[in-house]
C-alpha cells in the first residue's frame, strides 16, 4: 500500500517537473523571439533615424538652393528691367536719328527740286 502510493506520488511529482520543465523551455524560447523582436526594432529605429538626418540635410541644402535662386531671380530681373531701358532708348534714338534723316532727305530734294526750277 505505502510503497504503491509513493510511487504514485513520485510518477505524479515527475510529470509535474517534465510539465514545469516543457513549460520553462516555451519561456525561454519566447523570450529568445521577444529579444529577436527587440534587436529587429532598435535596428528599424536607428534606420530611421539615419533616413531623418538624411531628409533633414536634404531639405536644409534645398533651402540653400531655393535662395541662391530667388537671388539670381532678383539679379535677373534687374538686368533685365536695364536692358529694357536700354533698348527703350536705342530704339527712341534710332527712330529719332531715321526721323531727322527721311526730313532731311525731305529738305534736300525740296531744296534741289526748287533750284532746278
């Protein structure tokens, strides 16, 4: 009686530590997939991190170019508001000077149609 009951005991108290055992290797086994886990995601966050300072010195050199742009864009149309002007002048000249040589031409053949008359 005693001894068959002890053994029981001890097969029950076996499979309790087999259970306990299996159950601690699932443990482990998870907590190894957590870690994993873990190592993937501080890599995706340092990745991304690095992306942001990437994006962050690209957009800070886009600036840069945008004002070197609006610069040349003043400059440009300063040089082109002279230009204007310029031209503006040279063509008022030049139809002054076309002016004053067709009148002129006017004069002299006036003059010379009378004087052959």
């Amino acid at each position: 009686g005693n001894s068959e009951t002890a053994e029981s005991k001890v097969k029950e108290l076996e499979i309790e530590v087999t259970n306990i055992n299996n159950i601690l290797k699932k443990m482990e086994a998870a907590e190894g997939l957590q870690s994993e886990r873990e190592e993937k995601l501080e890599e995706n966050i340092r990745e991304l991190e690095q992306s942001k300072s990437d994006l962050s010195i690209r957009a800070e050199n886009a600036e840069r170019q945008i004002q070197v742009l609006d610069e040349n864009i003043l400059k440009l149309e300063s040089k082109f508001r002279i230009f204007r002007s310029v031209t503006c002048v040279l063509y008022t000249t030049t139809v002054h000077v076309y002016t004053r040589n067709v009148y002129q031409e006017c004069l002299v053949t006036t003059v010379n149609s009378t004087s052959i008359n």
